[in-house]
C-alpha cells in the first residue's frame, strides 16, 4: 500500500467546487485499489491575495516542492484584475511552474465522442473516429521569463530560449509521441525569430535520436489555420511558452469540450501540477454548476504521469466516459434529450462507477 | 483623367500568374472609369534572389517610393529555403513594410456566401449573414523588428512598441471601425507582457476619442479560442505583428475562403502595398491553375484605400460576386454542380463583368 502527499490549491471562482469533486475520486480510487491520498491545502492566486497580500506565500511553493504532486483548480478573477503586473494572481501561476522547474505542459485536446455535437467544425473535418492531440508546450522560458521593463514611454519584453531548454521540451515531445501516434510537429516563425532558428536546430537534433517518430515543422501562423482546417493532422504539436499558450488553447476550442480538458505540467522529476484548462468562471461559483470533469480527468493524469498509477488513472477516464455516455451531462454541456446535473451530482456519478 | 503609378512586384511562384488577371482587370477599369494605370514592374523575394543575389533590391524600394502604389504577388519557395537570416525571400516583405512605413496591415476575413461550403465550422455557428471580420494588425513593430541575436548556445528577439507606434494603429482600427460595425476588440497578453500593458493602456486613451466605438479586449489565447467558438462577435480585432499574423491567419482560414482574400498594408500616406494573404504555391505555378480573385480583389483595396476610388472598387467587388454566383470556379474552390476554369478563363469572367 502507497501513501502520496498531494498539495491541494483549490483557488478561486469555482476551483474549490471542482477540487473537491475530483478529491472525492481520488478517495475512491485510494479505497478500491488501495493507496491513500493525504492532502495538504494551499492558498494560490486571489484566495492568497485576500488572505496573505501576495499571490503565492513562500508556505505554498515549500509545501508543493514537499509533496509529490500539486492539484490545482483555477485562480484569477475580475475582483484582482485592477492589480497590475507582480501583484496578479496569475502570478502564482508562473511562480509554481518556474519554482518546481515544471518546463513541460501537456494539454490533451480530445473530442468526446458524446460532445460531438458541441464541436464547432464540421463533422466531414472531424470525421468517426474524433480527434486527439496532444499539445507539448514549454512552460518556464520564452518571453513568459524573460527580461522585460518599461521606459519612458516604450515598453520591452524579451524571448530568450536556450539549447537546453529547447531539448529537454522537444524530448518529453517525442518521448510522448512514441506512446501514441508516433507524429511529432514543431511549431515556430523560423522566418522571423532567431530564438525560432535555435529551437528548429535543436529539435532536428533530437528528432535523430527517434526514428520511428515522423518529424516536421510548421510556421505558427500556419498550423492556426491548420488546426482549423484539418486538425487530424496533427499527433503530437511541440511548441514553445507562448505560442502554446495560443495553439493549445485553439486546439482546446476545436474540440468543443473545453470544460472537460486536463493538463498536466512536469519537470525533471515526478512532481507534477495538474490543473484544468478552463478558468475560474467567478460568475458561477459555489452554486453547483460547475463541471468537474476537467479537474477529476486531470488526477487521472496525475496517477498516470506521477505515480505510475496506469489501471487506476484508466479507472477514471472510463468512469468519465460511462457516466456520459449515460447521457448525464453539467450545464455546460448538456443537450437536448440529455439529463443535466449538478457538480455534486456529476462528482457522485464517476464516483459509482469506479 | 487621373494617371496613377503602380509599382508591380509579380514575386514567385504563382506571383506572375495572379498578377497578371489583376493588371487585366485594372486595364478594364481605367477604360471604363476614365483612367490610367502605368506600371514599373519590380522584383523582390526569389526572383530577385535569382537575378540580383538580395532579396529587396534598392532600386524596387525606390520606384515603390515613387509610384502611388505597391500591387505585390507572392513571394518566397522552397528554392530559397535553405538561405537564412538576411537572405530570405522574406526579408523582402519586411524590407518593404517598414521601407515604405506601412505599419497598418488590413486584412479582410470575409465568408463568400458562394463558399459557404467550404467554410470548416457548423452552419449554425456562421448562419445566414456570413462572416466578415476586419484584422487590423501592426506591421512594422513589436517582435518582427526588435533586436535579436544568438550568443553561444542561447538566441533571443526583442519585442518592443512605443505608445506612438500604438497610437496610430490604434487611430487606424477604430477610424476603420467607424465605418463598419462600430467594434473593436484589441487583442493582447497583459497579464504577462509589459508592452501588452502599454498597448491596452494606449488604446483605451484612443478609444475615448471613438465614444460611438464598443471597444474591448482580449487575451490572445481567449482570441485564438472565440474565433473558432463564435466569430461572429468581432467587428475589428486590433492587435500586434506577432498576434496579428497568428489570428488573421486563424480568421481567413474559418472563413474558408483563403484564396479569395486580400489585403491591405498602410502608412500615413496615401501608398500602400496590396497583396493576396496566400502564398506563392510553387507546386502549381505557371499551369493556368492558380485562383487570382484574392490579387484581384487587392486592387478593389488599392483603388478603395490608395485612390479614394470607391465607385471603381465597388465594380470589382460585384464583378468578382456574379461570376461566383453564375458558377465559375478556380479548382481549389470547385463544389459538384460548378464550373472550373483556370487563372485566364477566371480573369476573362471578371474582366467581361466589369
Ligand atoms: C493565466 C495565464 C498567465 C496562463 C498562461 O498564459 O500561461 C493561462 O493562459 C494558461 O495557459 O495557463
Ligand atoms: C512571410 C512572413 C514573414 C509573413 C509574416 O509573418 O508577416 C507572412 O506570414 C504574412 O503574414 O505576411
């Protein structure tokens, strides 16, 4: 029997109605095939800000780097958008993923084959068999950390990326993609950017070292009309901080199922932090509407990409996919014909079938 | 009878072909308006690479200065791939933008009814009124012209705006706003860049002089996503280079009507520089295949935009308008039930109808 100590960061808006769902998975899947869970709970973002004054305390980020993984539900809100640059929540953000050196972000974007109706292309793009890509973006480089300031009256950020940054992202990208459909496209503005040039050598470099993979390149201006255009193309998208920072959130909306998509941010260990793609939608909070499956199918990839837990991480993804395809669905995404429920409701049903 | 000066740049690839249909609906126009066209062909990109070893000759930059207007093909190819940094096709483009002072790219994301089908997202996201969208993105700023450089195994670019650069853009989007549906959305990434901090800074001191203006804005993740989600919520979309080549792409592409869209670069005096947003598709260059409407209808903006000449712009447009709607097509455009010709035969349709 394993023990693992996770730091819980419900934050703001609806993250502590999530979080909690997605606790209560944990729970069942610690009962039935024996681990426990202990859970240290956080303040991050607006939540921290209120209480503390600051976005992230020094406590979180100790009590993170002692745990073997971070859940995180979502921070921000218009209540702290008045405060400007190192004051914002989404500070405690870019605070967690530089100081537990989480370089790599997995964002999954999936179609449910239950939601097809909620994507927005046309189903001769989409076509039986959905769509899965796996979005691979650098996460503690690129403009996001780099040098910036303001003078007079100019402004200046600067995109750095170095060799080493660029090959332990490109790795993970294709160390992904051999676990899947063994595509591996890199995504930057080679034609304008000399940190763009740095990345295509480095990750022709890399590519060498896996064969098997098919590699290619791709302009970022490109493969936003790409993925609009024929996003089935794509297997494994590797691009750095900001350009995935769009890309991935582009590729999130193509698959209509925005509320249901988890992320996953690594490093060199097996700390990781798993948070939900959507925001913190304030305007919803605490009512029992929220839908937690972005947050439950994000422990799941915690227990697979952290601990190793593959049957069990499994056990979720298919409780998830039984319960929709009983026709429940959050408010979010319900249809007609279809039994809408709220995030207790929701939370109880994948928890009965696991 | 007024004479207006064209500087032609043909460019590679299908360049030659496209230009040529839109010199010929020129012709027709100045013969029925009453005026005339006088040309001084040019080279720039691959072809310039070819004959002269730079991609941006002195002497194009010179003769665009002094003609009344820039109508400028496609330029680049995988001949000149392999060339790098200074030397790429490419740099003709950027030569020519911020030689010519053309910080003001207009770039129309317009639903044709007749390519409705082509269109990539559900009906019931474009419904009946199609789409028409205005990208206004600054062009000869922010990262594309920032310093950069590598240093050993790292490389860096710098982007940088001054709150004039944003100012006349600013100016530029809502002046254009006016004349549309009053809205515009400034796309940025202020929770993380200082110059996005500026620029919202800049635009809402503009957008006070616009009082009739809905003005808003957006992260540039959240724009990527509402695109593709519900475009029909933008008017103008006003941002940086960088984000301004991701989303204008992203924007043509929904529209499904990539071939058929043109734009317009600039500057505080009356040139501008007209080109197709497509590339130069050097697989089908030379073979009477390429779609010349999107070059053609660039000269509808030149004459709009450069030459005040609206009536003639107007006669373009609904020339363009009624050989779709008799059936013709180019072969990438072509449904069942329609009738596919080639560049020439396209050019002759629109040429008769004027
Ligand atoms: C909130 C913001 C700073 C953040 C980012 O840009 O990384 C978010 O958009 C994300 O993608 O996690
Ligand atoms: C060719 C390239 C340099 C150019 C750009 O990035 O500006 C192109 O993508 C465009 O949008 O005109």
């Amino acid at each position: 029997q394993m023990n693992y100590k996770i730091a819980v960061i419900p934050g703001d808006g609806i993250g502590p109605d999530i979080i909690k769902e997605a606790q209560r998975v944990l729970e069942k899947i610690g009962e039935v095939y024996g681990h426990t869970f202990e859970y240290s709970e956080l303040l991050a973002g607006g939540a921290a800000l209120d209480a503390e004054g600051i976005p992230l305390p020094q406590k979180t980020i100790d009590e993170c780097k002692n745990s073997d993984s971070v859940l995180l539900g979502a921070v921000g809100g218009p209540k702290w958008d008045h405060l400007d640059g190192k004051m914002r929540p989404e500070q405690a953000l870019l605070g967690l993923r530089s100081g537990l050196g989480l370089f790599a972000n997995l964002r999954p974007a999936v179609l449910f084959n239950e939601l097809k109706a909620a994507c927005p292309l046309k189903d001769e793009i989409i076509g039986d068999d959905g769509l899965d890509i796996m979005c691979v973006r650098e996460l503690t480089g690129g403009i996001y950390f780099g040098k910036r300031g303001t003078d007079g009256s100019k402004a200046f950020d600067t995109l750095e990326y170095s060799e080493e940054e660029v090959k332990r992202i490109a790795k993970q990208a294709f160390e992904i993609a051999m676990k899947r459909d063994k595509k591996v496209t890199s995504v930057d503005k080679a034609n304008i950017l000399d940190t763009s040039r740095l990345w295509r050598k480095v990750v022709e470099e890399v590519a060498k070292d896996y064969p098997e993979v098919t590699y290619e390149h791709m302009y970022v201006d490109n493969a936003a009309m790409q993925l609009v255009r024929y996003p089935k193309q794509f297997d494994v998208i590797l691009t750095g901080n900001m350009f995935g920072d769009i890309l991935s959130d582009e590729a999130s909306m193509i698959t209509g199922s925005i509320g249901m998509l988890p992320s996953a941010s690594l490093g060199e260990g097996k700390v990781g932090m798993y948070e939900p793609i959507h925001g913190s939608a304030p305007d919803i909070a605490g009512q029992n509407i929220a839908n937690p499956i972005a947050t439950i199918l994000s422990t799941a990839m915690m227990l697979r990409y952290s601990f190793s837990l593959e049957k069990e991480a499994d056990a979720i993804e298919n409780a998830v996919k039984s319960v929709l395809a009983k026709g429940y669905r959050t408010k979010d995404i319900v249809g007609t014909g279809e039994q809408s429920v709220g995030t207790n409701e929701m939370g109880d049903l994948i928890v009965q079938e696991i």
